[in-house]
C-alpha cells in the first residue's frame, strides 16, 4: 500500500488470547503492521502478555461480556444471530448497566495486574460500548483510569461505504451518542471501521475520505491475515 495510504490507517488487531490469535497477531506486531492490540485480558496468559509487550505496540484492553450474555467466543457468529441474543437478554435484565460496570471494571484491574500497567485505549468485543448505556460506562471507566483513548470514530462508521448489518447497527447508536463522546474529550480516530464489512478492501480504498480511520481486524481469519500482509 502506498506509504500516504498508509498513514491514513489506524490498523487494530482484536481478540488477542481468545482462540488461536496470539500468534498470528504477534506475528503481524513484530512486522510492524499493526498499530493497536486489543486485549481480552480474561484468555490471555502471561507468557502471552510478556510477548506482546516486547513488540511495542500500543496495547488496548477489548471489555467483553461473553459468561453474561453466553455468545461470542465463535468466530463467524451472524450478526443478526448476536443481536436478537443480546436485545433478549438486556430486556430480561440478565445482563444490566451495572452489571457491565462491575465486569468492565474487574477486567480492567486484571489487565493492570497482568501488564504491570493500565492499557493504552479502551474498545469492547463485538463493538458493545457503542451501545449507548454501556458507552456511559465505558467513559466514566476511561476516565476513571486516565485512559485517553477510545474506540468511537468521532466523525462516524462510514456507513455510506459498505452494506455490513453490524456497521449500520453500530452507526445507528453513533447518532445517538456521538454528541456526549465530544462531551467526554477523549482520543479517538475520525473514523471507525472494520476489515470485514468490506467484501473488496482495495474498492474500499479509492473512496478514503480526509481523517484517520482505525480499522478492526481479526488476524486468525485467514482472509483478514492476508489482506494485512497484503496491503500493509
């Protein structure tokens, strides 16, 4: 890719110690083609953390809920399947703002235990801070820990750019909640996407528009490895 390009990127690779991403991210890490990592500190052992800290990379804690809402540990999950689950269980109260507030916030402690250090930025697997009052608890969180980063995209999701059920639903609750995000003066990209809402990333890259834009992948994905390799 070309170096302009590049710079235009913000490239993240999610879900380290769950499944087998540790040594495809690592590898990717110590190439250099990775700007972020995103951490789900309850999968990652000690020889994982110590690895990935070597490679210099910013290291970001990815907040999940799998135990409470019993999904997304699979790999290819629909998204239309995660939705109706978590709209399920958030209407029954299985899982409530307070629960995620209590969780996050362990796994946070976790994380500073395993690192020796509080993570670089906050961000949440499967995108669930995005849901508006989780995304309360995930700033009063990052302000609580000094963390200055935060997954948002303060100019959106690129919604116009792609056809991904995920990116729309994600959009939607950006309308609602970017206002309090500027609110918060928290770091973030201008823009947020993911690698797999794109069925052509070289299409995708002929319609950049003026801002950073951090983009989500998922290195154990053979065809997310690739493109990587590929265009970075």
């Amino acid at each position: 890719m070309q170096e302009e390009i590049r710079r235009k990127f913000v490239v993240t690779a999610d879900d380290y110690g769950i499944r087998k991403t540790a040594e495809p991210i690592l590898h990717l890490a110590k190439k250099g083609k990775l700007d972020r990592v995103a951490v789900m500190i309850r999968y990652v052992s000690k020889e994982e953390a110590e690895a990935l800290l070597k490679t210099g990379v910013k290291i970001d804690i990815h907040l999940e809920l799998i135990h409470i809402l019993k999904s997304g540990n699979e790999m290819y999950d629909s998204a239309l399947k995660r939705s109706i689950n978590f709209a399920w269980r958030y209407m029954l109260r299985v899982v409530t703002k307070k629960k995620v507030e209590t969780e996050w916030e362990a796994q946070i402690e976790h994380f500073r235990t395993l690192f020796g250090r509080l993570p670089d930025g906050l961000d949440s697997h499967e995108h669930l801070h995005y849901f508006p009052p989780f995304l309360h608890v995930c700033m009063s969180l990052a302000e609580k820990y000094h963390i200055s980063f935060v997954r948002f995209g303060r100019k959106g999701l690129l919604p116009h750019l792609h056809h991904s059920l995920s990116g729309k639903i994600l959009s939607f609750f950006w309308l609602q909640t970017h206002r309090f995000f500027e609110s918060t003066k928290r770091n973030t990209t201008d823009y947020v996407v993911s690698l797999d809402w794109f069925p052509e990333f070289t299409d995708f890259t002929k319609h950049l528009p003026e801002g950073t834009i951090e983009l989500v992948v998922h290195p154990e994905r053979e065809e997310d490895y690739q493109s990587i390799l590929k265009h970075f």
